[in-house]
C-alpha cells in the first residue's frame, strides 16, 4: 500500500473507534436525512430499484473518508481502466470486457460483440423456426460462470414458460446428467458444450456422454445436435461440430462474467431473444451508473464501503444473501462464486501479502425458508453477520395477494428486528438488535431488472477489489485441486497417507 492509501484506512480507523463506531443503528437514525443519504431509487429499463444501505452503520464522515481510500487507490482510473478496455488483469495481462457485451465500453470491443450476438441471434432464430427440426429440449453443459449465469436466468425469468425446456448440467456426477436425460426426449433435444476454453474436462466428459446418450437412442448425427459456446471456437471444430454452430465469444471476457456472452445462448433459446436483449439493456444501465457517478453517490461503490466496513473495520467473516423471491433462489449461489472467485486472494496487484481480511464468506437462502433455518443465529449468535434482503414489490405467482403481501411483511420484518432487537428480563429471549442489513427492492423481476442486479453485483465485486487493491479476475486458486486430480486419473503420482488411504479405499489409482 502507499502512504495515501495508509493514511486513508488509519482515518477510517479513528472514525470506526470513535463516534462513527460507536453509534448504535438506531441513534444513526435521529438524523432526519438519514433515509435520503443512504437510500436511493434508480429509474432502470426493468423499473426502479431501491437500494436501501441506511440499516448499516456507514454515516457521512465514514462515507467521506472511504471515498478518500477510493480516491487512493485510483479508483477512478482503475474503473476508467476497465471500460476502456486496457489490461485490468495483470497476472495474465488481459482486458475484463463484460460491459462490452451490454454495449458499455471499448468501441472496437462493442462493435465486436454485437456482431457475434447477431451470429447468436441468428441461430437462436433458426433454431425456433425449424432448422434443426423440432427442439424441445436444451441440455446445456458447462460448469462455474459457464453453468451459473444461465441456470440463474432461466430459473428467474422462465416461471412462465419457455420456448425450449433447459435443463443445465455443471456436475460431473453422472446423477446429473442423468436427470436431464430423464426429463428429455433425445429425438427433440439439443446439447450446448459451454467452455471459455474447450479443454475443460468436466464439460467434455459430460458432452461425451451426451453424445453417446443420443446416439443410443436413435440419433443418427448426434454431433449434428450439438451447439458450442466458446473462446476457443477452433478447438470445439476440431472437436467435431460445425462451425456454423460455435458461437464465439472474446478471450477477454471471462467465465464468472461470461453470462452476457454466447454463454447466454440458452437464455436467448429458451425465453426469445427479446428477453435477452432486455437482460443486457438492464445490466447497461448499471454500468452507465456505475462509470458515470463518483464517490457515495455511486451505488456499487457505497456497497463496497459497507463491506469494507464490516470485513476490515468490524471484523466480519462472512456476508449473507436472502432472497424474498422463489425466482432467485439461485442467486446467492450466483454470488458466492462472483465474490469469492474473483475476491478471494491473499496478493495484492503488486504481488504483495494483503495486510488484512479480503472477501467474505458469502451465503444465504431463500425467504421465509431461511427464516426458520439459521435466523436465529442471525438475531442472537455471537457472530456479527451483515445481511442483504432482495424482494420484489409485484408477486411472481397468480395466487391469493396474502401470499405475497405476508412474504414482504416477513423480509421488512426481518430486517427491522435486526436492527432494534428486544430486551428481555430472560436472557434467553433478548435480542441485541444493531444488526445491519442493506435492502433491495425491485418494482418486478423481469428481464431487464435481473440484469440490473447481477451487473450492479459484479461492479460492487471490482469497487472491493479496487478499495483492497487485488485483481479480481483472475482465480489460480482453483487450479491447483484439479490438477492433482489430473495426476491422480494419469497414475504414478504417491501423495500424503491420508489421501493415498482414500483412493484406495474407492478402488482409484495403481
């Protein structure tokens, strides 16, 4: 670190030991502009969203100094950085250019990506008008970034039907796959091979049996049902599918990121291409706010005051995700890996030792469920957890209003009980209260919001990075487990006796 970031975490220190600290949530809220400060509505295409940061003890002084650690850390010019399209990568001196798929960012890059959204569009089109003769179903198989992205869109957006059934396979348990075949017919079922890379091992293997799976059931071209989404588009031809069916995407976005890609073909196939487009045009949205607005004011850039807060000033561990919405019951999984994937290092930039806590845990659940799983630890543990709600004001279901009327009463409720707990002369039945939590509330989960929501996550994920100065887009540390299970599959390789009495107790190795 320099001297100005030094001193920048040294004033954020005073403040978090003296009045900053030591105010309780409740009397932050005696200042009458508290509400207006910390909480702001963004007019969005998909509607406008509340992003509520006033249940957390951030005040102004804190907000102020931490925009003086942004300020030297070169927030500006890193975030300048990534929309330009430079090197933001430095360990493998490469671009992150996701913004660029929504249209936000280098023009040669944008350019570049509409062209080969216009090759996806293209065969999602073709696809719904027969070209492949009747698809019904889409297995999709990818794993991490590959796998999540779409997995989360679908199961958010597709509650209402979709055009093609998909069913995304990421586990290289043969359960998995299994499933998928069991709810397809093989003669109306298309296979998608997602991999940046086309090396990797679990899709491959997956995408074999797939292949094998159609060919004993009577498909007579089985490759000729196959659709790859790839960086790598010469080694997926080489691999044995046509060209006119890999859908390229840029070496310079990557997988965590990736959703707004080809990656997203099964999103376009399954929902149409308009919700697609949508998803984009919300997640742009975000980025326009995000590299327009500076300090405080900038949203994604206030979250990740927050958690540096808690994480470097407070000392929390973990950091948890609830979502008052069955459509994004995936999310917090989605998140878990675009935070601690892309945050979850112990080098700076520089290749210097990180002097301090840099991702959290990240976790969660869904709503009510959640509530009477690991709540209590929540309102009465010893572990200090900062909480985010995220709930949308329009139902997703057609059922009595009391359903969702009594789900929001529960997500507000929750957060309200966080913060003001309850005495009790029974210890037992007392609850601390000052228990922070951050809301996000939605008018309607459409496409377009959803967008807003995973792009205004993935920003946030940088702004921490910046503020703790590390790359957040490289992920060596989930290398090193898969390669010594490549040397266990070649054989000849003797490791520890704990690990040597496990592989021989599953019949694995020499």
């Amino acid at each position: 670190m320099n001297d100005a970031v030094n001193a920048a975490w040294d004033d954020l220190r005073a403040l978090a030991g003296g009045t900053s600290g030591t105010r309780t949530l409740s009397e932050l809220f005696a200042d009458p502009g508290r509400l207006e400060a910390f909480a702001t509505r963004l007019d969005l295409p998909g509607g406008p969203i509340l992003f509520d940061w006033s249940k957390t003890h951030l005040d102004t002084p804190l907000a102020a100094a931490f925009t003086r650690l942004a300020d030297a850390c070169g927030f500006a010019e890193r975030r300048r950085a990534l929309f330009a399209g430079e090197p933001v990568n430095l360990t493998e001196g490469r671009a992150a250019e996701h913004t660029a798929q929504r249209g936000v960012g280098n023009d040669a890059t944008v350019e570049e990506a509409a062209a080969l959204h216009e090759r996806m569009h293209m065969l999602v089109e073709a696809i719904h008008q027969g070209a492949l003769g009747e698809v019904r179903h889409l297995i999709h198989i990818g794993i991490g970034g590959s796998a999540l992205g779409p997995a989360l869109a679908i199961d958010a957006l597709s509650r209402d039907g979709a055009v093609v059934d998909v069913h995304v396979v990421s586990n290289i348990d043969g359960c998995a796959l299994e499933q998928a075949f069991a709810a397809c017919d093989p003669a109306t079922t298309l296979i998608a091979m997602a991999s940046k890379t086309f090396t990797t091992i679990e899709t491959l293997t997956n995408a074999t049996s797939a292949l094998a799976w159609l060919r004993e059931n009577g498909v007579a071209d089985p490759y000729g049902r196959v659709v790859a989404l790839t960086a790598a588009p010469d080694r997926a031809v080489e691999w044995g599918i046509d060209e006119t069916r890999v859908l390229p995407f840029q070496e310079s976005v990557g997988g965590r990121y990736s959703l707004w890609s080809s990656i997203g073909f099964p999103v376009a196939l399954a929902l149409g291409w308009d919700e697609f487009a949508a998803m984009l045009d919300g997640a742009a949205a975000i980025d326009r706010h995000f590299l327009d607005t500076d300090g405080a004011d900038n949203l994604c850039l206030r979250a990740a005051f927050a958690d540096q807060y808690y994480t470097r000033l407070r000392g929390c561990q973990t950091r948890a995700v609830f979502a008052y919405d069955e459509r994004l019951a995936l999310f917090p999984s989605y998140l878990q890996q675009l935070e601690m994937e892309s945050n979850g290092k112990r080098v700076t930039t520089a290749g210097q030792t990180v002097d301090g806590p840099t991702a959290a845990i990240t976790w969660g659940g869904v709503g009510t469920d959640a509530q009477h799983a690991v709540f209590q630890l929540l309102h009465q543990g010893t572990v200090l957890v900062p909480v985010d709600f995220i709930a949308a004001i329009q139902p997703g279901d057609a059922l009595d209003p009391a359903h969702h009327r009594i789900l929001l009463s529960n997500c507000f409720a929750q957060g309200a009980a966080l913060m003001a707990g309850k005495g009790s002369d029974d210890p037992a039945r007392a609850y601390p209260g000052d228990r922070p939590s951050a809301t996000i509330l939605v008018d309607d989960l459409d496409a377009a919001t959803l967008g807003a929501l995973i792009a205004f996550h993935e920003h946030r994920t940088f702004a921490n990075a910046v503020l703790l100065g590390i790359n957040p887009f490289d992920q060596f540390g989930v290398e090193l487990g898969k390669a010594i299970a490549n040397q266990i599959e070649q054989g000849g390789v003797r490791f520890d006796p704990s690990t040597e009495a496990l592989l021989a107790a599953a019949g694995i190795g020499d």
